[in-house]
C-alpha cells in the first residue's frame, strides 16, 4: 500500500462528513419540519462550530491598484518611447 501524503487526511474526511450530515439534519429540521429536540439542535450547532471555522472574525485586506486600459498603456509607452533624450554636452579636453 502506498504511503499517503498527507497523514490527517482521512482525519479531515470524516470530520467533513460529520458537518454535511449535522448540516443536512439542521436543514431538515428548519425547512422540511423534522422534529429535532432543542438540545438536539444546540449539540448539532456546537459540533458544527468546531468542525467549521468561523468566518466573522476573519478579516480581509484589499489593496486597490488604478486599472490602466489598454489604449491607456500603450499611449504612455509611446509617449516614454518618443521622448527625447536630455541632451549631454560632451566635453573633451
């Protein structure tokens, strides 16, 4: 048998069965009026929060760049191409 690459790996299979079925039981219990005890639902919503991370205290940085068109970029190439050069005055001795 092959060695795996990853050794958590089935580890973190099984754990995202176990979330899709309490996922899968909670919809049930919401929008197809499954009876599901109260504390049913506070154990199921507990488990998930282990299993899944929270996502509102993630945050998220953007950094804006200026979108140049192409028509844009090729007018200021040409323009940095058709620039003269400073003129340098040779000075020989």
């Amino acid at each position: 048998m092959a060695v795996r690459l990853n050794p958590r790996h089935q580890l973190m299979v099984r754990q995202k069965i176990r979330a899709s079925q309490l996922i899968n039981a909670l919809q049930d219990h919401v929008l197809n009026n499954r009876e599901m005890a109260p504390s049913a639902v506070t154990a199921a919503l507990g488990l998930l929060k282990k299993v899944i991370p929270d996502t509102s205290s993630s945050s998220v940085t953007v950094t804006h760049r200026k979108r140049v068109s192409y028509a844009e970029r090729i007018a200021q190439e040409r323009a940095a191409r058709d620039t003269p050069e400073p003129l340098v005055e040779n000075t020989v001795q």
